[in-house]
C-alpha cells in the first residue's frame, strides 16, 4: 500500500497495548498499525519516542472575542500544540460577549476556524434566563453546555453569569431535551463568597485564608445538589475540575443508582497542592483551590480506580497584572492557572513516571475518556480509521520550563521552573506536522470545528 505518511520505530500507545512498529497514515487517518513494508511520500523516525493518541483537552478557556489580550485562538492552540494536544473543547466564557446564544455561537466559531492551530469544539452556555437559547445553540453543533454554580469572577457586560437553583432547574429541563451534557463549576456560591467576605472582614488575606475560604465542603455540597436536580430533570451531567476524592465518590453513588454522569480533574489537583500553593503564590491561585497532600492523595485514589472519565487543564489565563499582588490581597487576584502547555509532560511525569497510573490509563484519560464524554467519535484513540492524531513524548528527554519555552499570551505558568522528567517533541494533526520542537509551528493554522457526534445521530 503507498500510504502519506510512515511513523517508524516508535512505541505505539493503542487501546489494547503497546506496539513496536509502524503507523501508516493515509488522508489524515490511521491506515495501518504494526505492519512493515509501506512505502509512504513522509517517513517520520519516532526512534526512543512513545506516540501518544494527542491529547483532548475537554476544559480550556479562549478569550476571544472580547478579551484577546489574555488568550486568544492562535496563542492559546499554538501552546496547546506545543504540549501534544490536538483537540479543545472551548470554555464559554470570558471572551466577550459570552457564548451564550446561537449568534454569538456562530461567531465564535467563524473566529477560531481561522486561527485555531488544532481541532476544536465549543460549550455554549447556560446563564440566568437563557434557557430559549439552549435548543438553538445545539443546532448550531455545541458539544455540551456549560453552567457556573459558584461565582464567575468577572461582570462587565456581555459576561456570564453562574445559574442560581431555580436557573438550574431550569437549564437542565431545557438541556435535557437537547440530549447533551451539561458539565458544572460545582462551588456553592454563596457559602464562597460569603466565607471568603468573612476572611477579608478580619483582614485575612493571605493564601492560607483563601484556601480557608473554598474547603472540600463547598464542593461536594454542590455536586451533591446538581445531582439531585438532575435527578428530577433527567439531565446528563459533567461536574469539571473536581478536586475531592470526596466529591468523585458522590459521582460514584450516583452512577451506581443509574444515573448519567460523568468528572473530570485537572492536571494541577495532582501535580499541585496547598504546599506549592504558597510557594508559587498567585499563579498557582485557582478555584476550586489547590488541596492538602492528604486530600490530594485520596483524589489520586479514585484517579487510579478510573472513576475520573478525563483530565483536563483548565487553562485559565490573565494578563499579568491581574495574577499580580500588589495590595497583598489574594481575594483580589485573577483565579486561574495558565498550564495547557504541560498537560502532557507534566501530566506523564507524576502519573506514570511515578508509577501512580500505567500509560494505558494515561491515554484513557488524555485521550480516549474526554473524547467519549463529547462525542468526538474520530479522536482520542490511535486505532485503524480514526484521525491520525499523535503527539511524540520522548521519556527520557528532561528539561526545567522557562518562560520564553511559553507560547501563551502572557508567558506565565505556575510551572515556569518546574523540573520535567519527559518532553513533547512532535505533534500531527490529522496527519500533518503541526508542530515540532526547535523548528516550530506549521505555517497556517488548520484546525476544525468539531462537533457532537453521538448527539448528531440521536437527538438533534
Ligand atoms: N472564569 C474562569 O476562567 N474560571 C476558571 N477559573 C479557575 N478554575 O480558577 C474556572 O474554570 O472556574
Ligand atoms: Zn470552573
Ligand atoms: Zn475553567
């Protein structure tokens, strides 16, 4: 068979097991796994390399429109690309106005065709009162939507607002008709705010008194009450960036009484905790907040169990003056961390490197979990027919992260100095180079729009 493009010599990570031999790919797809003997137009040596399905990376935020100052598509997918991530599903908001109607869907993904280095989906969002929009944005191809419980940060006009319990309820009866998932920031708001107002009131304003201001309980008392109205309403759930082994477990309980729902943590829940926290400072200032080791050991517990569907890096990211402290008032930093450009080495190094997960659980949750939860049937496996996505991780290649390795926006990570035991080195997107290690990117961005497929067949 003549086939593009040959990847020889390098460990294949599949569903089933490790393959030593060749990938052939042929008009952006899988062709071939193991087979010798093909002459292909591109021989790629992945010599010393493990080649990795790319990464989906289920919870990242763009700013653009509104706010390309912070992120926009070419920055922020170029980082991604970088990293060993050929997929997103986009965040609805912070960019301005928020996705949050079928127009502003429409426009938003007209913007990131142009500009966006890797494929891409888009969450539209529920905000109080926007329930008619729900149904018109799942025509217009979101993958899920997107609903704050906790306060959102941000209110200048056009920005999103998070649900109270009756938007909620409401959002899921309309969701719920849309046979997509609605995947929830579960903080109770009130108890946040208000904790957090208690701190400041006795003048404690240091990280300690924010991690004091978000404990474990805010969480699962949240996760706890979206289960319950999703209950009635019949709404498949999502709960992001779960942080508590705590809240995992009420997932667990609830997945075991029959219900369809689903979580993901993040990248710096297990490569970060309250430690790191206070020596890194504001960069590391995200919510929820970082955990205590003790706690952070019990949600790699259940990370190891495989009750997590993905891992995800939330990358949040703010212009540098926002992640500055110059009153000494962690309450009023930026939360968020800029991290999308690790998630893989970072991710490889304290999962398996560690010998905490196997590297069949590493891809289940880079890969495979996140492109199940969206229905992004061609992506996240290296199997023959799917996208011949791929990123090269050399094991063996470690290096310390500077700040001009950065293709963010602001080149601010709270893993600028962090020590890397492994390295992307090559990624392809649908079978082309999209980005390699020392000679850069590709030069037009080439990434698509993707939509929910299991949704596309049943319900819309
Ligand atoms: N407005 C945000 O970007 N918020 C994000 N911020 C974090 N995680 O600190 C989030 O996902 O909640
Ligand atoms: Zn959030
Ligand atoms: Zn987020």
């Amino acid at each position: 068979m003549q086939v593009a493009t040959v990847i020889k010599n390098g460990l294949i990570v599949t569903p089933t097991g490790v393959v030593n031999g060749d990938l052939a790919i042929k008009d952006g797809k899988i062709v071939a796994i193991g087979e010798g003997s093909l002459s292909a137009k591109e021989v790629i040596d992945a010599q010393g390399q493990l080649v990795l399905p790319g990464m989906v990376d289920a919870h990242v935020h763009i700013n653009e429109p509104g706010r390309s100052n912070w992120e926009d598509y070419h920055t922020g997918s170029q980082a991604l690309a970088a990293g060993g991530t050929t997929s997103m599903v986009v965040m609805p908001l912070n960019a301005l106005p928020a996705r949050t109607t079928a127009a502003e869907f429409n426009r938003h993904r007209l913007i990131a065709e142009g500009q966006s280095y890797i494929d891409f989906a888009l969450y539209g969002g529920l905000v109080p009162g926007n329930q008619a929009d729900i149904g018109p944005m799942a025509e217009a191809g979101a993958a899920g939507f997107k609903a704050f419980m906790a306060t959102t940060g941000s209110d200048e006009p056009g920005d999103f607002h998070n649900v109270d319990d009756y938007d909620l309820y409401r959002g899921m009866q309309a969701i719920a008709k849309t046979g997509l998932r609605l995947s929830l920031h579960a903080e109770n708001a009130v108890l946040t705010d208000r904790l957090a107002a208690d701190e400041i009131a006795h003048h404690h304003t240091d990280i300690q008194a924010y991690i004091d201001s978000r404990p474990p309980m805010v969480e699962v008392e949240a996760v706890r009450r979206a289960l319950y109205l999703a209950k009635q309403t019949g709404c498949k759930l999502h709960f992001v960036h779960l942080s508590t082994g705590e809240a995992v477990r009420e997932v667990q309980r609830a997945q075991a009484a029959g219900q369809d729902v689903t979580c993901e943590t993040c990248v710096h829940y297990l490569a970060l905790n309250t430690d790191d926290f206070k020596q890194i400072g504001p960069l590391a200032k995200c919510s929820p907040v970082l955990r205590t080791p003790e706690i952070q050991d019990d949600l790699w517990r259940e990370v190891q169990a495989g009750h997590v569907n993905a891992v995800t890096s939330d990358h949040s990211p703010a212009p540098a003056e926002m992640k500055a402290n110059p009153n000494d008032n962690i309450f009023e930093v930026w939360g968020g961390i800029s991290g999308a450009q690790n998630n893989l080495d970072l991710f490889y190094d304290v999962a398996v490197k560690s010998g905490r997960l196997s590297i069949q659980q590493f891809v289940q949750l880079t890969a495979a979990g996140p492109a199940k939860l969206f229905g992004l049937k061609s992506k996240g496996e290296l199997r023959v027919g799917a996208d011949a996505d791929v990123a090269f991780l050399n094991p063996n290649q470690s290096y310390t992260l500077r700040a001009e390795d950065l293709y963010y926006k602001d080149k601010l990570s709270a893993y600028v100095g962090r020590h890397i035991n492994c390295r992307v080195t090559r990624t392809l997107l649908r079978g082309k180079t999209i980005f390699e290690l020392g000679q850069g990117f590709d030069d037009q961005p080439n990434g698509k729009f993707l939509t929910n497929e299991h949704v596309a067949e049943g319900v819309r």
